[in-house]
C-alpha cells in the first residue's frame, strides 16, 4: 500500500530559482558567456603560447563544454563520451553493437576546403524507440573551426603526454589520465571542476539539458532553433520536455492562465453592459424570498404562494 500511494504523489519539484540558491544553477545566457570565453582564451593562449599541454588541455577543456552547450541543443552526455574522432577507423566501440558496417557514435571530417564536420549517432537512447534511426548534422562553423584546431596537435601533443600501455584513445574527449570518459560520474566530476574554474556553480552538466528547456518554453525566450527540431539532437520529444526538462512547466501555465484570466474578465464586462435600473429590495417576512418593489413607498409585500408545495420545493 506504502509503494502504491508513492507512485500516485508527485516527486518534489524543483525549480531555478531554487537550485540557483544553492549553487546547483546558471541560466543560459550566463553558461554560454562562461563556454564562450573559455573558448576565445585557449584559442588566443595558443596563438601567443603555441602548442603546450597545458594550452592544449585548455583547448580540450574549451571544446568539451562547447559540445555540451552553446553550440548545438544539449546532445546526451552518453553521445558525447562516446564521440570517436576522424582518425579512428576500426569498428564500432559499442557493447552491444551487432552491426559489421557501424561506425558508431563519430565526427567526421567532410571537407577541409571549405571545413565541413559532421556528426553521426547511430547510439543514443531513443535508437531502438525510433527504429535505428541516426541523429545526424554538420557541425556549426565555429565550433567545427574549434574541434578542427584541437584535433590536430593540441590533440597530438595530450595523447603523447598521456599515452598508456598498448593503444591511444580512440575517442574525442579524454580525462585528465589520457583516456576516455567511459564512465559517466567521471565527466560529471570534470565538467563541475572546471565549470567552478571559470566563476561558475558545480552544477551537473546533465542539468545544461534543464536549461536549455527552461530558456527556450519560457515567456522570454529568444529567437532559436525549432522546439521539435532541438528536441531531436537532444535524442527525445517536445513532449518529454514537459515531463521531465522544463522544471516551470506548471507554475508557467497557472500563472498565464491566471493573467489571461483578467483579459477575459473585461471582455465579459464589456459584452454584457447593462444600465442599473433604480430598484429597491424587499424582503417577505414570512419566507426567503427577495421581491422587487417600484417604488420607495411599498416597503414590504405580501409573497404569496399557491399551495403549501411551492414553499418546500423553494426551502429545498
């Protein structure tokens, strides 16, 4: 009975302001102003420093979040540790994978001249769901001229740094050890660090999600991508938005509703405006009834009914 009652009660919400009080939030605005200097810094240490690992690292550090958020709608964390890069031209590094000819979850390189990336997700969560269908896209320039600049000697230079015993890592994105982000608690705990480096909160980069939702259903969005085209990159509906990113979906509806209210409270005044006519109110001393007199001068009036039924008819 305990469990049955729990299932019918509604997880505690949470909402941005609340999360903000306790350092767990940024908006929007304020995690692409943080990625977009951490950006343009590894991109300008580079130039004046050259290739070292600690600028390269920066430029690693730069392009993961840039991955995470800003660029593109929050791609799932399981999409991004999963990333393998141009050079890896083996079989797909999935578990489960029964495919001879998938590449897995990949950036590629379609052109150097103009630069053209592309990313391809053959695995993500909704894959079955959708009958193996692919997320795929070209990458947006800027953030395809950041990948590009990394995965050519800063990249080099960190897998030389970091080389363990028998093979470099295939994947995009690696740890401070050199090796991938196999596990998921291991990139939370490196994006929180490095978050909190740049004047941010700790906050958990699966929340970037969160905020993204919470930016684009609010009444003060800005222009952007298509609601049911974002959704599709993050590997999910509009309809999950809803029920599991946008953290103001109900007090946002009741609120409107309520303001709307008010609108409609003028239009009803306006479509029924009557002039008061001058009526006096009586009232029968010998039932409830509330009569209408003319005139100042009949101060009561006798409410007769016809039979003794009518009275309990009007008391019920």
């Amino acid at each position: 009975m305990h469990m049955q009652v729990a299932d019918q009660l509604p997880r505690p919400s949470k909402d941005p302001k609340g999360l903000a009080d306790i350092g767990k939030w940024m908006c929007a605005a304020d995690l692409v102003h943080t990625i977009h200097g951490a950006e343009q810094q590894s991109q300008a240490q580079m130039q004046q420093q050259g290739v070292t690992v600690e600028t390269s690292r920066d430029m690693h550090d730069a392009a993961l979040a840039a991955m995470i958020f800003s660029h593109l709608p929050p791609v799932r964390l399981s999409c991004i540790r999963s990333l393998v890069g141009p050079a890896y031209l083996r079989p797909c590094l999935h578990p489960d994978c029964k495919e001879p000819s998938c590449e897995g979850n990949r950036l590629s390189i379609m052109s150097e001249s103009p630069l053209l990336m592309r990313i391809s997700l053959p695995h993500h969560k909704n894959a079955r769901k959708w009958g193996k269908a692919v997320i795929e896209f070209d990458v947006p320039s800027d953030l395809a001229q950041l990948l590009h600049t990394y995965l050519g000697a800063p990249r080099k230079a960190l897998l030389e740094h970091h080389l363990l015993i028998g093979d470099a890592c295939p994947y995009v994105f690696m740890d401070m050890h050199g090796r991938g982000f196999v596990a998921a608690a291991v990139l939370t705990l490196y994006w929180q660090k490095w978050l909190v480096s740049r004047g941010g909160v700790p906050m958990n980069p699966s929340m970037c999600r969160q905020v993204f939702v919470d930016e684009r259903q609010s009444d003060s969005a800005t222009a952007g991508p298509s609601n049911q085209g974002a959704a599709m990159v993050m590997g999910h509906s509009v309809k999950q938005w809803d029920k599991w990113y946008d953290m103001q979906y109900h007090p946002r509806l009741a609120q409107n509703a309520v303001d709307g209210m008010q609108s409609w409270r003028a239009a009803m005044l306006q479509s029924h405006t009557l002039a008061a006519p001058d009526l006096t109110l009586s009232t029968a001393l010998h039932c409830g009834h509330v009569l209408v007199s003319d005139s100042e001068e009949s101060q009561y009036q006798s409410c007769c009914s016809d039979s003794d039924s009518d009275i309990d008819i009007e008391l019920d």
